[in-house]
C-alpha cells in the first residue's frame, strides 16, 4: 500500500519546484504510462486502485514496482478533474543530443511559449512530421508541468525536449546549408519557398513572437498567407497551429520528391 | 452606474441556460471588443471601471450605452482571471445563411467539437483562410461560452457561426460540384489530392473522429500524411491543427493558379 509520504511526494510534483528536486515527473491514465513504459525513459513506480487493468503494463519489459491505493489517496496525487485508475511516476531524464543528428534533421525551436496546452500540441505536431527534437528556451513553459504531460498524449515517447540558450544553440549550428526559419509578417509566402531538408524551425511566443535576440538569427523569413490576401482577418495564427501548417508545408516538400 | 440586477444578469450568461434565455453573450477585453463593434453583432452596452479608456470604442458608429461600475462590480461579472477593465454585452445574432454563398465556397463543419478552445482556434483559422461559414453540430461546444468568445480573439466578427443538423445539411447541398471532404486514416494523401474551391470540410469529434451519420455523406476522404509514413507516431493529431493542415492545403491549392 502507498505511505503518507508517497501521497506528499508525488502531490508535491505538481510544482515545478519539486520536480526538479527530486528529478521525478506524473503521467496519468493507461494509454499515456503505457506509451511512456515503451519509451527509454526510466519508470519509478506506478500507483494504481485495486480495479486498475494491469494487463497492458505487465507486457513491457520494464521492471515495474506497482503500488496499490485506495481510490481516495489516487484522487489526492491526480491532476485531473476525473482521475483515470492509474498514476504513473517517471524520472526526468538528462537532456542531450547527437551533434551529427541535429545537423541532418529538421528540428524545432520555442522561443518562450507559455501555454501548457500549446506544448503538448507542438509535440504531438514534431511526433507526427517526424521531427525528433524540440529546443526550448530557458523561458517556455516546463515540459513536466502535468497539463504538458497529458497534452503529449505519449508523443513525448518519441521526441526529445531540450531546454537551451537558444541564441547560443543557433549560433553554434547555423551555415550556408543550415537554415534558420521563423514566421514573420514580412516573410516569404511559405508556399512558394524554398524548404530544406535540415534546420531549425523557430516559434516564438503567443503574444511577442519571436524574441528581439533570437530575430537576427533567423535567415529565412517565411509567412503563412491569409486568403484571399487583401482580405482583413486575423492578425494571427495560434502558435500551434501556425506550427502544424509550417511542419505540413515542410514534409509535403520531401513528400513529392 | 451598474444595478444589482444588471450585475446579476451579466454573471448568469456564463450558463447557457441564461444565454439562450436572454439571447445575450459577454466579451471582454478591449480588441476583442473593439472587433466585435466593427462586425454586425448588435451591443447591449459596455461595463467599465472608471479608469477604463473608452477612445476606440467612442469612434465606433453605433450608439453604445456605457455603464461604469466599481472594480469590485467588474470582478463579479469577469470570467476572466485578470479581468480588464471593460465587459461588453452584445445580443445573439439569428443564425442564417446564402444558399448561393455557401455553394460557391468552403465551409467547415464540426461535428460534436467539445473543447471551446478548439472551436475558438478554429474560428481564427477559418478567418485566416477565408472561409466565411461554420456549421456546427447541435452537440458541439457553445459558441457563446465565454472561453469560446475569448479564444476567438476577434474573428467572429468576420466568420459565421450556424448550428444545425449536419446530415441535413450535407444531404442538401452535396452534388458531383460541391464535395463533402473529411480526415481519415485510410484517405487520400492530402497533398495529392484534387481540392475544390466549393465544398463542405468536416472534422470530427476530438476523441470519436466523424460520426457513423456523416461518415457515409463524405465522398472525398484525406489523409494528413505522418513522416517518414512508416515509423510509428501519435495516433491522431488535434482536431483544430488538422483544421489548419487542411486548409491550408487548400488555398495553397488556389495560391498557385
């Protein structure tokens, strides 16, 4: 049975305070822990009523510590307005990537995005076009926040989250062949563009865009066209969306050929 | 100045109930409030504090009845969790629409969207890419819930928003020239596909996908590819970004001739 000082702990990782003490994050409900367990991320235990399907859990490899709960302690550690049967605990892994990886692939930059719901969403995107890697910047909302965890919907399984000095990171990779995009107003009808295989995708944030540091850096401006152009419409896309839209246009490019 | 009676009607257009009964929404927010001035939605009167600069609303051409309140007061009435310092009541516009626009243009439909900020994100999609009608399902989210209204961030002022039978709907417009196109994990690649200038877009309920009425009425399905098509991925992406995906698609389609 789960202790008084399990309940404390895992409830105490909501706060972001917590989790980077004890380097441990939550992840709710049967599909999300299931996809986590099949990732290389390391489990810790999994809390559970004693009604939860283990079943789907048994079959990883994994050697998982299960611990058994009453609903009423599972409702104290759950994040969620209707708490599934299962909690599961995850250590934060290190963050690091392939020099050599990064340099033949696309990968995307936020550039301090604040919306939990926006994160998980732009994981979800990265999972989708293939894109393995997301550099945030030092000021995007954290990645182990519980709202991000169950808006990945287990995507994070298989895309690498990497907060960084961005500026740094651009600096560190930009060349000839290596270029930089962002979404700009002023940009290049993103239709008619020419897209490469490799680089960084930049997103800024929801309100300010992209920051004063990190827009010098960018060396292909592109735009999303409204339409009919010279219609008024919105003065702009949420940041998710405008990620999906740039991520499509990207791997339809690579799709043709 | 504000009555107890005014206060208490504004705050019980949070329910539905109250909003269908009174044909009254809340909008809050300055830009928001200033787009919505500018569209054809008809304004009941904007609450404000004292401290509220009311020049942009002032050079609106409708006549606006102003009623200022206490900070308290507005507090009250805000669904947000910083309120600003202006709420703006406006009456709830009759549902109608062109035949002859609708079969000469896109319209989305949504079937059974239950996330407000997932409808209001499509609608600043919608408007983006000048689609000028939504149909929505008698189950989809409200349009008037105060988080759709402020997700919207405007765009309602240049889209419309229709609840109706879909079915009946679709069954009345579909024709050899005007096809009913919906996302699918079996359709047509996207971006292979002949897309229409005309025609009905449907997206699906977030965890159901389309239901087995429409199903059968879409005769144009499409695929949003995942990159490269044979690693595993996410199972779905979110409906507002494969919104974006699909029409973007589409007017890139049109960009080109």
């Amino acid at each position: 049975m789960i202790s008084k000082n399990q309940i404390k702990l895992i409830s105490s990782l909501q706060k972001k305070k917590f989790r980077d003490q004890h380097l441990l994050f939550v992840a709710e409900g049967y599909k999300l822990i299931f996809d986590l367990l099949e990732s290389e991320l390391e489990n810790k235990y999994i809390i559970h009523t004693k009604h939860a399907d283990k079943s789907d859990f048994l079959k990883s490899d994994k050697n998982i510590e299960f611990i058994e709960c009453e609903a009423s302690d599972l409702k104290k550690i759950s994040n969620l307005k209707t708490p599934s049967d299962v909690v599961a605990v995850f250590k934060i892994p290190n963050s690091n990537y392939e020099e050599t990886e990064i340099n033949s692939s696309l990968s995307i930059l936020l550039d301090d995005v604040q919306d939990p719901g926006n994160l998980g969403t732009i994981i979800r995107i990265a999972d989708w076009f293939g894109i393995n890697h997301i550099f945030c910047s030092k000021n995007t909302v954290d990645l182990y926040n519980p709202k991000v965890i169950q808006a990945t919907m287990g995507a994070l399984a298989r895309v690498k989250v990497i907060y960084t000095d961005l500026p740094k990171l651009v600096s560190k990779f930009v060349s000839p062949q290596f270029p930089v995009y962002g979404t700009f107003l002023e940009g290049e009808t993103l239709y008619k563009s020419d897209l490469s295989t490799q680089g960084f995708i930049i997103m800024g944030n929801e309100g300010k865009g992209i920051s004063p540091e990190l827009k010098p850096l960018v060396n292909k401006k592109l735009f999303i066209p409204n339409f009919p152009t010279d219609q008024a419409t919105s003065e702009s896309l949420n940041v998710s969306v405008a990620c999906s839209i740039v991520c499509s246009e990207f791997r339809r490019h690579q799709f043709q050929k």
